[in-house]
C-alpha cells in the first residue's frame, strides 16, 4: 500500500465509464454528420453533372432545330428556287395562257345554290369581275 | 481521498475539437476573400451570345437567323509565342504578329464566330493555350434578299439597321454566362453552373413578322436591277404596296448588299435604304395629286379644257413642255394623261399657296411617313411664305420639292382606296423572348385626302394614261391598270443640272379594285432613254406580269389556288 499515491481505481474507472461513451457517441456523432456531408457534396456533383448533360443535349437539340430552320429558309429561297427551276429544269415562264373575263361569280357550292366568291383578299367586289385561267391553257394545249 | 478530474484524454479531445471546429467554419463559413480568390483562380465566366430572335416573312419564312458557331480565344497563361506561325494563313497577320510576343492579361480573341473551315483549321492544330467556345452567329439565308429591310447586326448582335435597328430590344437576348473551369493541365472543362450572381437569360429572343412577300421581293429586287443595268443607272427603288391596309409587300432598293459578307457593309450608298432614305424631286408623277387638291378645293373643273401651248410665262419665269410641241387643247383627264407641264402649271396657279401646302402636308409630305424603320426622310416642302414667282407652278408639275419613293406610294395609295390615307407599314407582329405579342399591325386610317368622286376621277384619267398616254409601255393585256409616269431633273446646289433625270412610274392594279400599288424609281440613267415611259414603265410592266405568275401558280396558306 502506497501512502498518497493510492487512487481509488473503482472511482476512476467508473467515471471514464462514465464519460467515454459520451464523448464516443458525439465524436461518432460528429463524423457521421461530415461523411454525410461529404456524401451530400459527391451527390450534389453528380447532380451538377447530369444537369449540365441534360443542358448540353437541350442546347444542342435547339441548335440543331435552328440549323434545320436555316436549312428550310434557304431551300425555300426564292434565290435558289428561281436558279434552280431555270437553270436545271429549264422551266420558262408560261406563254400559253389565256384569259377569260367571266361577270359575276358562279362557282356552285355542294348543294348546287348559286355562291358569292369574294374577288380579293382585301375588299368586297364591286363590279362583278374576275379573271382565272383556263385548264386547258395550264395544260400546255 | 483526491479525485482526478483532468485526463490526458481531455487534452486530446480538445485538441480534435478545435480541428473540426476549424474544419467545419473553413467548409462551411470560408472566408469571402478565399472564396474570390479560387473564384477567380479556378473558374471564367465568358460572356457569349445567344439566340437572337428570328426574322419572318408574311409566309412564316426566316429571313434572319443565328446559328451556332466557334468562336477561339487565347490564355496568355497556356499561350506559347513560338505557336503563332501555324495560325498563318488562318488569321489576319496584325494578330500573329501580337500573339508571337508576351501578351498581357488571361484572354484574346483569336477567331470570333469563325466559318466552318476555319473553326476546323484552328481545331486540328490542337494548339496549346488556345481553347473554343459556342457562340451564334446572325445569318441571312436570302443573301441580299430584302437586305435594306432586315438590316443588320453587329459581332455582338446588336441590330445596327432595318428592322435588326428598330426592334432590337425585342430581337436581342442578352449574352448567357458560360462557366469554364480549368483543371490543373489548363484543361478546359465547360460547366453550365447556375451562379446567383448573374441573371439566367431566355435561350433565344423574340420574334418579328414582316408584311413582305419574299417570292414578290425576289422579283421585284431581279426586275429593278435589270433596269438599273438595262439603263446604266446610278441608283433605283421599288415599293409595293396594299393600298387598302398600307401593308408593303415588297421594298426593294439598289444598289444592295449582302449582309452576310461584312465588306459589304462599308460602302454608305450600298447601305441606304432609297425607298425611305433618299428623297428626289417626284416630277409628273406629282400631278395627279395636285390635281386631285383643283378638284376638291372646287379650283378645277372634271370637264374642264386648258389651252397647253409648248411654254407659258408664268411670274419670274417659263414653263415648257417636255416634249418638243405644245399639245393645244387639252381636257383635265387629258392634261394627266398626255403629261402636260403647262396644263398643269395653270391649274397649280389657281390653287392658293397657303391650301397647297396644307393640302400637301395631309397627303404626308414634309412629314414622317410612320414606317417602322430607322433612317426614313421627312422630304423637303417649302413652307408657303417662299413660294414665290414661278413655285407654285414648279409644285404642280413635281418640281420645287422633295419626297420619298414611299412618300409617293403611300398618295398614290390613298387614290387607289377612294382617298384615305393609311400609313404604310412593314411589320405585321411582334413577339417578345417569352412568346407574348407585344405588336400587332392595325390598319390606321390617318385622313381622307380626297372625296370618292374626285378619287374615281383620278383613277379614270391614270387609267387613260395607260391606255393611250405617256404610260403604254406599262400595259399588260386583261389587266387594267391605272399608272402615271414621271420624268425629273436632278437639282443641286440650286440649279437642275443637264443630263440628269429621276425616271419614276407610280400605278396600281386592277383599276376597279386596286390590290397593288406599285412605284418604280430609277435614278439618274445614263444610256440614252431617261423618260418615265421609257425607263420605268417598262420595269412596271415586268414585274406586273412576274406578280400575274406567282398569283398564278401559287397557293395560299390554307392550300387553295389564288387567282
């Protein structure tokens, strides 16, 4: 038996009992918060990356929807229509076209009665003049 | 006995605690100034452009678009001098021989918007230090069609002309924010990052629809210049109109330009808009107008006869005929329809100064025209206290003053529609950038200029013009048209000079209900021929009969033959 120097090894293990599973339980507390932050952070990036993907192939889709717009306009050209008729399809105006003033409208709606067709886009007719041309001309006859 | 409080443990304990309390502020809470700082270190923000709205025709054609493009810039960081040389032959030579030393700073552009064959040159050098980003790049599938009204844009798409100019604030989408990170080779890594620093901005602009017809553009823009070479001229314009809602389905000038080629741009006289932009002296085709005020003021009768002998003495000065001979008798419809200068300078004497100008001032001159487009002249009309002496004789024939081709469409219009008066317009709907109309056209009635009866007169005697006046050269077989030709000197400094004419042919079509007001200028040829029956006329007539072809074989939108 040491005099003075003697400690009570039931009081000091008891009262690291005591603290350890306390500060254990904390310290693992503690860790497990930054593993799931650090976690949250990984998801947040594989997120960014998906998004960025998905952003990529929407801006992508639009480009492609405006080339495809520009491919259109410049088909439809009247530049590029009017070389490409005259000079690869050898097209000409027509000359063959007649044309006939008929008074009044008689185009006949499906019940056979007597229909007022409108000479313009922009007013009602006035005198009762229209022109079309004939089929037959349009044929090439 | 002494219990033991402290432990080493504690110390321990401690010291872990302040580590991860320093951790988690650093992680959590870093400091501003780091923060910036990595900002700064570890990641560009490069503005770069975005969808710039479309352009439509009345069809639903894009006349203008963006499209994607490369745009190559250098980091000084990375940049090796010795690189320069192989961009030669790729790059302008000025920007070789300033990347061929040290270059300040972290960014220079190296190609903006580069065309296809150079974006893949630069590509496959795979240089070190030189990196690509997207940008879009405005582009006009027509080429020079409808170059004046479109206009144009800037590198940075800004609309600098036309309807580019006038709606800019609805075409323009603000340049997005494209994040590049670099990793530790000086990799580029490109991340769209949403930054609350910056405001997202719409994927494209919003969208403008024009009231042009682009197959009529294209024939009118053919027909004009075959004149304009036909006669060796040195500038012309066209406008066609709807006369019973002011629409312009075609407004074509010449010289043009193209663009989509930027050297093209440089020339002023390429980039004027004459329809709008150039006013000159309208000559004859003036005189319906003015005839039009006799007849409604009461000053003139419809059956009225003038004795038109070859020159009259009118205040300080003469006036003559343009021919060689005086016509002798003439009625009012016959004064229109043969053109005679001293028919009509006696009725332009009967009519006030002070009600002429007025008068004029109603039909538009001397004032805006309304279009919606950047660059239009007012005209030049004197007002009444100068029009001294022989003036308002000069006024009556189409000399003395000034207007625009559109001017005179838009008076030639109110003819054709009984008398009123609407403004000419060329846009139909606006759309902005989240797809909300915020135009629509409006057919504006502005003021009736002349009764129905004087209007129908008017028609009559422009129709006599065609059928055996000064106009034949613009008749076409079924269709009636009613048209007045114009033949003007060129004034400057004060003095007309010799030689030198404005040839113009101002008409409308059928003449029982008019769809089509069309007005051909062709100014100043030189091969000979300058009278408005011989120069301008026959134009009329060419792109009349062009017209007559697309009516013909055309379908309209919901698919049905339009005759």
């Amino acid at each position: 038996m040491r005099y003075g120097l003697e400690v009570p090894e039931r009081s000091v293990s008891g009262s690291i009992r005591k603290i350890c599973p306390y500060v254990v339980a904390i310290t693992l507390c503690v860790f497990l918060l930054f593993t799931g932050l650090g976690v949250l952070r990984l998801y947040s990036f594989r997120l960014e990356c998906r998004l960025n993907s998905v952003n990529r192939q929407i801006e992508s889709y639009n480009n492609h929807r405006v080339l495809l717009k520009h491919e259109l306009s410049t088909l439809l050209s009247p530049v590029r229509l009017f070389g490409f008729s005259k000079e690869e399809l050898g097209m000409t105006y027509a000359s063959n076209v007649r044309v006939l003033k008929v008074d009044g409208g008689y185009f006949a709606n499906a019940a056979g009665q007597q229909e007022e067709v409108p000479l313009t886009k922009t007013g009602p007719e006035e005198e009762g003049w229209f022109y079309f041309f004939l089929e037959r001309a349009m044929a090439g006859e | 006995m002494k219990r033991r409080f402290f432990s080493p443990w504690h110390i321990i304990f401690l010291f872990f605690g302040v580590v991860i309390y320093r951790l988690a502020v650093l992680q959590l809470f870093p400091d501003p100034r780091v923060e910036s700082q990595s900002r700064r270190q570890y990641w560009s923000h490069i503005p770069v452009s975005t969808n710039r709205g479309m352009i439509y025709d009345r069809d639903g054609n894009a006349m203008a678009v963006s499209v994607p493009a490369s745009s190559f810039f250098v980091d000084p960081a990375f940049w090796d001098s010795a690189s320069a040389h192989q961009l030669k032959g790729i790059i302008p030579d000025p920007l070789i021989q300033t990347l061929s030393k040290p270059i300040p700073g972290r960014f220079i552009w190296l190609a903006r918007k580069a065309d296809l064959e150079v974006a893949d040159r630069i590509r496959a050098l795979n240089i070190k230090g030189v990196f690509e980003i997207e940008e879009k790049k405005r582009l006009y599938p027509g080429g020079s069609l409808l170059s004046h009204v479109l206009g144009f844009c800037d590198i940075d798409d800004r609309g600098l002309s036309g309807t580019e100019l006038m709606w800019d604030k609805e075409l323009f989408s603000p340049p997005g924010i494209r994040v590049l990170a670099k990793d530790s080779s000086g990799q580029m890594l490109e991340i769209s990052r949403i930054n609350h620093d910056y405001a997202p901005s719409p994927n494209e602009g919003g969208s403008v629809f024009l009231t042009i017809d682009s197959r009529i553009q294209f024939v009118v823009e053919r027909r004009l210049e075959e004149a304009i070479r036909e006669h060796g001229a040195r500038w012309g314009s066209v406008v066609c109109m709807d006369p019973q809602n002011g629409e312009v389905i075609s407004m074509a000038s010449w010289p043009t330009f193209d663009p989509n080629i930027r050297e093209d741009l440089k020339k002023p006289a390429n980039i004027l808009n004459n329809c709008i932009g150039r006013t000159y002296e309208p000559g004859s085709t003036f005189k319906p107008l003015i005839l039009g005020v006799g007849l409604e003021r009461g000053m003139v009768g419809p059956n009225e006869s003038f004795n038109c002998p070859y020159r009259i003495k009118v205040a300080d000065g003469h006036i003559t005929e343009a021919g060689n001979s005086g016509f002798g008798k003439l009625t009012a419809t016959e004064i229109i329809s043969k053109s005679s200068n001293t028919g009509m300078a006696q009725i332009g004497i009967r009519i006030k100064p002070f009600d002429m100008y007025h008068a004029l001032r109603e039909w538009g001159f001397g004032k805006p025209s309304g279009i919606e487009l950047p660059g239009s002249e007012d005209g030049l009309l004197a007002s009444p206290e100068q029009w001294r002496g022989v003036v308002p004789s000069n006024i009556a024939i189409g000399q003395g003053l000034a207007v625009t081709p559109l001017q005179l469409t838009t008076a030639i219009a109110a003819i054709a529609n009984g008398g009123h008066l609407v403004r000419p317009h060329v846009v139909s709907k606006v759309m902005d950038a989240s797809g909300n109309t915020v135009y629509v056209e409006e057919k504006e009635h502005l003021r009736d200029v002349l009764s129905p009866q004087v209007a129908r007169w008017l028609n009559r005697a422009m129709v006599e013009t065609v059928l055996s006046g000064t106009g034949q050269g613009a008749a076409v077989p079924g269709i009636s048209i009613a048209a007045k030709t114009g033949t003007a000197q060129v004034a400057e400094r004060g003095q007309y000079l010799k030689g030198r004419w404005v040839s113009s042919f101002a008409g409308f079509w059928p003449s029982s209900n008019p769809r089509y007001v069309l007005h051909v200028v062709i100014g100043e040829p030189s091969k000979g021929k300058y009278y408005g029956g011989d120069v301008a006329a026959p134009a009329f007539r060419r792109i009349l009969e062009d017209m007559m072809q697309i009516e013909l074989f055309a379908e309209d939108q919901t698919g049905r033959m339009v005759f």
